[in-house]
C-alpha cells in the first residue's frame, strides 16, 4: 500500500532547492514513513503531522550542532589523515615487502640461538646465567654468611665488658664459630667460605686470648675455672691434644696471678729488706746487737697466708678440671703438668723464708710463723705435696747464721702435731675427756 502512496507523493519531492537525493521506494525509513501515514488520519496529516515533523527536524539540528562542537577536532583530524591515506598506504606496502624479505633471516637467527643457547647443550652465558639467578635466590642467605664473622667479633668484643662469670656471648660465640668450621668442611673450595673462615681465625685467636687473661683474674672460682677450659678445649683443640699443653697453660696462669698477688705486698717486702740490711751489717759488729724483726714478721705472715691459701687453691682446682691427669695420689707423676709445680711453689715460699724468717728475733714470732709453714705443708698434703720434711733444710740455713738450738724446732714440730690430733679428734668426735688429754701442755 505503500507504493501507491510513493508514487502519488513523488511529484511533490523538491529536488531543485535540495541537494538531496530522492528517496527511493526500497529505502527502509521510507518505507517506514509511509507506513505511518497510512495510518494517520486525514486531520492529523493535515494539522499535527506538519508541527510533528518540525520539532523532528528542529531536534536534529541541534544534536548536530552538538555533535560538530564536541567532535570537530576529531573530525577534522580524521579527514586529515583521510587525506593522507593516498602517500602512508603506499609506504605501509613497502614496509610490508621489507618485512617479508627479512623473515627468513629472522627465522634463521631465531633458529641459531634457540640451538646455541638450548639447556641440553654447555654455554658459558648460561652458565653465569644460572650462577647469576642462584645467587639471586640465596640472596639472604648469603648476607647471613657474609654477617657471621661481625656477629662472632660483636659477642667477643662485649666478653670484655662482661667477663668470664657471663656465659651467653661465650656460647653463642662458639656455636658461630662451630657453625663457620661445619661450612667450611662442607663448602672448602669455596673463596668466600674460605675468606670468611680465615677472618673467623683471626676473631677466634682474640677470644682464646681473653679466654687465657680469664684464667689470671683473681679469686675465680672452680666453676668458672671448669667452663673457661671447656671453651678453650673447643677453641683451641691443639692445646689438649699436644702433652696437656692446656694443664701448663692452666698452672701458668694461676701461678701469674699468685705473683701478681703476692706482689701487692711489695711495701711490707721494703720494711723487711731495710731490716735484713740492718741485721747484716750489725752481724758483722756482733751477732746479738739486732733486735728487730717486726716488719718482717709482718710480710712473711701475710706471705705465707697468701701463699697457702693460693697454692692450695691451684692444685685442687687443677686436680678436679683434669681429674684424668692426676688418678694416682702423688703429684710427681711422669709427663703431668704437676710433676714440677709443687716443687716450683716450694722453691719460691723457702727462698723467702731464708731471706726473712732470721731477721725474726722474737721466739714467740718465730714459733708461730713456723707453724703456719707447717699448716701450709699440711693443707698441701692433702694434695700430695707435703714439704714439712724441708724444714729441716731451713733450719740447717737458720743454724749457719745463728746458734739455733734444735729443741725450738722440736719443740715447734711438737706443738704443731699435738694441734693437729686435737683437730682431728674434734673432728672424729672424741668425747671431753679425750680432748683433755690432748691439750698443749704449757
């Protein structure tokens, strides 16, 4: 129905005021058109579709005008480039040949390095390569390698703060340093293992130092005695291995300390000295002039008692930290550590009491100084060294250089003996008529 209505309407078209062309019967908006004025009315084509198609046409123009104003830079550059599709086009075709002629060689080049550079095949890139990537991956845990040797200095450096009583850094500075040995058994032709290992060298000879300089610190204790050998046995194995190098070093120590010790006594040696030459030189006048003697009554008490109390504490601490060195009674045992020491300590408390036990006048000094020689040989022979016996060579020196009666020596070894069965009858518990019979006679 539509047709005829086209061709009714089509003398109508105003072709010569429109540039636009006229609208063929196939068009579907045509179409479309007609098909909804057939349906209208006669009135309303005549009255309402005319104002309609007025605000249609109205309506297009303004969204038109809105479009030519938010696009017109793309429009314009879209024509542009339109323009220049007539010289790219031309380019892009050569470009094209180019690229077509070139894919061979690429693919040859392509081929070539998946051969060279293939897994199953050996290549120095791939190989540092690989090398670069695994050190990418262990990253931390080579920063953690690469910090042992500042972690063990730290723990050593704080020990001097702390001392040998503090046992955390002591520990934790030799399981690092135990753990540094392990990489480098496993990981010995490693040049960073190795470096890091021989800087571990170097820290650990300062803390076998510090361990050493614990061993002279005054009044240490056996438990402290027992764990700084334990450390040194695990620093310096070489020690123990070699001839109990570590029970001399050991004795060594603790006989630096009982000099060090006795060496504070050095203004009371001064006053006994001045006395020795003033004994001297009244010798040669007369033998009974001098009658001095307290000053050095003083030293050599203080002596003795330090000397008794240090040397008793040396062996019986040696005694129980190498209890392996010392299963027979004796002390001179062939090739221990002890097999001199004791003579060496006896040397060292004869020579003095041969240079000031005769300026002692006094009997009642003499006598009670003797007896703290004789108390000192006792506390020693609990250990195996009594040199009670030796007296009888001091008293040989005493006798050359006075007329020395033997009955004071007797008397004093006397009283020393009826002393020591009280004591160890008190100990025993003997009743009080035991202990009666046991006192000194006057």
């Amino acid at each position: 129905m539509a047709d005829p209505l086209y061709e009714l309407l089509v003398p109508y078209f105003d072709t010569l005021l429109s540039s636009r062309p006229v609208p063929t019967s196939s068009d579907p908006v045509t179409n479309k058109y007609l098909s909804h004025l057939s349906t209208l009315p006669l009135s309303s084509i005549t009255s309402q579709e005319p104002r309609s198609l007025a605000q249609s046409v109205h309506s297009t123009l303004l969204s038109i005008q809105s479009l030519s104003s938010r696009s017109n830079a793309a429009i314009i550059a879209s024509a542009d480039h339109f323009s220049s599709l007539e010289e790219t086009l031309p380019l892009l075709a050569d470009e094209a040949k180019k690229l077509q002629t070139h894919i061979p060689k690429l693919d040859a080049s392509a081929v070539t390095f998946s051969t060279t550079y293939s897994r199953s095949t050996e290549n120095d890139v791939l190989d540092r390569r690989k090398k670069a990537l695994l050190m990418e991956r262990n990253a931390d845990r080579l920063s953690d390698i690469l910090h042992l040797p500042t972690l063990l200095s730290s723990a050593i450096s704080s020990l001097a703060a702390q001392g040998a009583s503090s046992t955390t850094n002591y520990t934790a500075a030799l399981d690092l340093y135990s753990h540094i040995k392990r990489l480098h058994l496993l990981y010995s032709e490693s040049p960073l293992i190795n470096s890091i290992y021989a800087q571990t060298e170097s820290t650990m000879q300062d803390l076998t130092s510090h361990l050493i300089s614990s061993l002279r610190q005054q009044n240490i204790k056996l438990a402290v005695g027992m764990r700084t050998i334990g450390w040194l046995r695990r620093v310096a194995p070489e020690l123990e291995n070699q001839e109990s190098l570590l029970g001399y070093m050991f004795l060594v120590c603790r006989l630096s300390t009982l000099v060090n010790t006795l060496s504070a006594l050095e203004p009371l040696k001064q006053l006994a000295d001045q006395e020795s030459t003033t004994r001297l030189s009244t010798a040669k006048v007369s033998v009974n002039n001098f009658q001095g003697g307290q000053q050095s009554e003083r030293y050599l008490k203080k002596y003795i008692e330090i000397f008794r109390e240090q040397s008793f504490s040396i062996i019986s601490m040696y005694k129980s930290i190498f209890p392996a060195s010392t299963d027979r009674p004796s002390l001179a045992i062939k090739g221990s550590a002890l097999a001199t020491f004791p003579s060496h300590l006896t040397d060292m408390l004869f020579e003095t009491l041969k240079e000031y036990l005769p300026n002692v006048q006094d009997k009642t000094s003499k006598e009670s100084l003797l007896t703290q020689v004789l108390y000192c040989a006792g506390s020693l022979g609990r250990l195996g060294g009594d040199f009670s016996l030796m007296l009888t060579a001091l008293n040989s020196v005493e006798s050359e250089e006075e007329d020395m009666n033997d009955d004071e020596w007797v008397e004093v070894m006397k009283k020393h003996r009826e002393l020591a069965g009280r004591l160890e009858a008190l100990a025993s518990g003997v009743g009080g008529k035991g202990v009666e019979s046991l006192r000194i006679k006057p």
